[in-house]
C-alpha cells in the first residue's frame, strides 16, 4: 500500500534545524535544465569544515521560494541542491525546464494512500536503509573475496 505523510510549517522547520547551514552566493555561473545559475557556497552550521556547493537561477523571477527550506536566505530557485529528511540526505538536480500551468488538483492526495505519522513514514525509510546498506556491505565484501 502507498502511503503519504503530510507535515505542516512547524514540522519542517523542525527537520531544517537538523541541516543548518551557512551560505555564501559567488559570481560564478554554469547552465543548468537551460536555465543561467549561480553557484552557492553552503557550510554546515555545526561543522564549517564541512561544505558543498549549490546552484540556483534568479531568471524565473520568484521570489522567496525557499521559506520552508534550510535555504531560505537563497534568493533563487534551487537547480542543484541538497537536504536531510527522514534521517535521508538527498541531492537533487534539475535535468530539464518546462514553463507550464500546474493545476492544485495536482498536490491532492490519491485516496487509495493511507495517511501516516512522520514517525510511521522515518521507519520506512530506516527499514530501507538497512536493507540498502545490508546489500551495499553483500556486495562489498563480495568484491574483495573476488580480489
């Protein structure tokens, strides 16, 4: 069964205080999905030394995009970009641009899904992830028998 979890403000700003960061806009540009970005220097707030870069493009000319997201203080729309959910740290990256008319009847939530508790939705994913992480040391120890 499909399940869907729906979080309100205060629950995602709850998640943003476990990835805060510190960033720094450059001048420096690249192409992304077609669309001019600027490269964005993030530190982490609990660990400068740890960095990473993102990228974000002022041409569509929305503005505070970023509320509810550790990035809010970015002035663009994220094209490459990362973040922690559900204990998950997730990069994403934009591969295409398309300037269409989203309809709200998008956002709805199909009724056939059931409804659960961030808590219910994080096993999940921890379920997942040990599952993925069981395959990952199979597989690597598999390799080094071989060599």
């Amino acid at each position: 069964m499909k399940q869907v979890c729906i979080e309100n403000e205060q629950d995602v700003n709850e998640d943003n205080k476990n990835f805060e960061i510190k960033i720094e806009e450059t001048s420096e540009t690249k192409l992304i999905a077609g669309l001019n970005c600027i490269r964005v220097k993030v530190s982490m707030v609990n660990n400068s030394t740890r960095t990473f870069d993102v990228w974000c493009t002022k041409e569509l000319g929305i503005e505070n995009c970023n509320l509810l997201s550790p990035y809010a203080d970015s002035k663009g729309i994220l094209m490459d970009y990362r973040i922690k959910r559900l204990g998950l740290e997730l990069h994403f990256m934009a591969t295409s641009f398309k300037n269409i008319e989203v309809k709200d009847k998008t956002f709805d939530i199909d009724p056939e899904m059931k409804v659960v508790s961030k808590e219910e939705m994080a096993k999940v994913f921890t379920r997942q992830q040990l599952i993925f992480s069981f395959l990952h040391f199979n597989l690597l120890v598999r390799f080094l028998y071989l060599y």
